[in-house]
C-alpha cells in the first residue's frame, strides 16, 4: 500500500523532470540506478531513501523542499478555480514550458497581459 507523502514526492520528482525535458532514463543516469526505479519512485510504489532523493534533487536542480511543498494543503479553498494538483495538468506544464521559452522582456509583457485578463475575468 502506497504512502499519500510518498505519492505526492513521487509526483513533484516525475513534474519537475518533465518540466526541465528531463527522461526518467536521463534522471536514473544521473543518479545511478535503472528507470525502472525512477517509476516506481514516481508512482508512489517504492519510497525514496534520503540520500537518493538529495541525488535527485541535485540532478533536477531543486532543494530537497521542493519534493515536500503542497503537502500542507489539505484543505484548498472551494471557491478556486486552480486545480489543487497543478503540476498534474499536462497542459498547465507545456503552458509554463513555453512561456519560459519566451525572451525575458516579451515575457513580462505577457505576464501583465495575463495578470489583466484575469482581474476582469
């Protein structure tokens, strides 16, 4: 049976990778062990030691923190319209893929649009 702490570590190691284009493949090189454990460690099936999981924030170039935010947020507000596990929407990810894609001037410039629209909204 799958911890709900080792669920949710699993899946800031799997959004992070994703985020930085990062194959489970490339992170288990990185850290020296097989894909396979990389799944199962992103799937909540195996927990991740200590030592392996500051490997891997090093690897992906986050605190160890990282893994452990949102853990605290049992109960988000009903009335938001964010989806509690915003890292889980593939969309939400190639949304932020892109946008820091963008030069930084062209960046801003959109933020402000975005932070406009959505006060009217």
């Amino acid at each position: 049976m799958t911890h709900p702490v080792d669920v949710h570590v699993g899946k800031r190691i799997r959004h992070r990778r994703w985020l930085v284009g990062m194959t489970q493949q490339q992170l288990a090189e990185s850290v020296g062990i097989k894909f396979q454990q990389i799944q199962k460690y992103e799937t909540g099936a195996n927990r991740v030691s200590a030592s392996r999981l500051w490997d891997i924030a090093d690897a992906l170039e986050v605190p160890v923190s990282f893994f452990f935010e949102g853990l605290d947020e049992e109960d988000p507000k009903p009335a938001s319209k964010i989806p509690a596990d915003i890292l889980g929407d593939k969309e939400a990810l190639d949304l932020v893929r892109s946008y820091y894609a963008i030069p930084e001037a062209q960046r801003r410039r959109l933020f402000e649009l975005a932070r406009v629209l959505s006060d009217v909204a």
